[in-house]
C-alpha cells in the first residue's frame, strides 16, 4: 500500500486491486450516479479494470486518483485526487465520498490536502475543477479550497461549470 499523504483525519493512498468491493460500492453510490453517471461498474471484473486505470495514470501522470480513508480504522470512505482529461488544459480535481461519511467535513480535509499536495510536492501551481450546476455540495467545496467560477463548458455532451484557482 502506497500512501501519498496524510490529514488530521484521513490516510489518502494509491488504490490496490483489493479495493475493488469499495469501488463498485462508490461507483453505485446515489451521489455518483447522480452527478458522476453510470460508469457500468457492478462486478468484480469491471471494478479491477477501473482500478487498473487509476493505477496506469499514477505511472503515466505523476498523479491520480486515490483512495480515502479513515486514518482511526482504514475504512475507506472515499476518492479524491487530480486527473489529466485530454479535454481540459490543466490537471482537475475530484472527489466522491459514500453517504454516510458525507457532511464530516472529509471532502473539505481531503481536497485541501490534495491542492496542497498539488503545489508542494507536484508543482501544479494551476488546477481545474469540474461540476454540474445542481451539485451545490461540490460548488460550495471548490469554493472552500479556493477555486473560482470561470464559464461553463460543454464536456462529453453535457454542460458543465468550470472553476480554476
């Protein structure tokens, strides 16, 4: 297990093909579903290929998306991390909590740590974010850790709110 950095709260590690019940567990997650989308996620398989392509990204990149978890217990509760889309001309940030560890403040404790993470150890002095205008939770976070409303855009055939620090 590869850990990439530490919080207060929160270990924030590589994903391992043995996560991938929490994988299909997220990925099936009313919040995901609702402003993420269906990635068809629903078995092992499916899920180790997922894994296999966050993984490729930390090689290919320098950066991905990790896995959250609670440093008290090591439950995963979470992703957060950065992601170079061919679309977007910087790194954007992102993150996904399951329900019952929304609201705690994870999110905020995670995102900060990765823009900060982002600055000092990657040297990105600029990220993106992207959302839809209905996730006012993720609206309200970017804004928290500093990343301002550029313009909306138009992503893989839905329109979406930018925001750049």
């Amino acid at each position: 297990m590869k850990v990439i950095f530490e919080t207060k709260r929160l270990i924030i590690r590589e994903f391992e093909m043995a996560d991938y019940q929490f994988v299909i567990e997220l990925l099936n997650s009313p919040s995901w579903l609702r402003f993420i989308g269906d990635r068809e996620i629903y078995q092992q398989q499916a899920a180790e290929q997922y894994i296999e392509k966050l993984r490729a990204a930390y090689h290919e990149f320098g950066y991905g998306f990790y896995l959250v978890e609670l440093k008290s217990n090591q439950i995963p509760i979470g992703m957060c991390g950065l992601i170079k889309r061919e679309n977007l001309a910087l790194p954007d940030i992102g993150f996904a909590f399951l329900p019952p560890h929304e609201g705690f403040g994870y999110g905020l404790e995670a995102a900060s740590a990765t823009l900060n993470y982002a600055k000092m150890n990657l040297l990105l002095d600029k990220i993106c974010a992207i959302t839809t205008a209905d996730n006012i939770r993720s609206i309200q976070l970017l804004q928290k850790i500093g990343l301002h409303f550029q313009r909306n855009i138009f992503f893989e055939n839905e329109e979406l709110m930018l925001f750049e620090n």
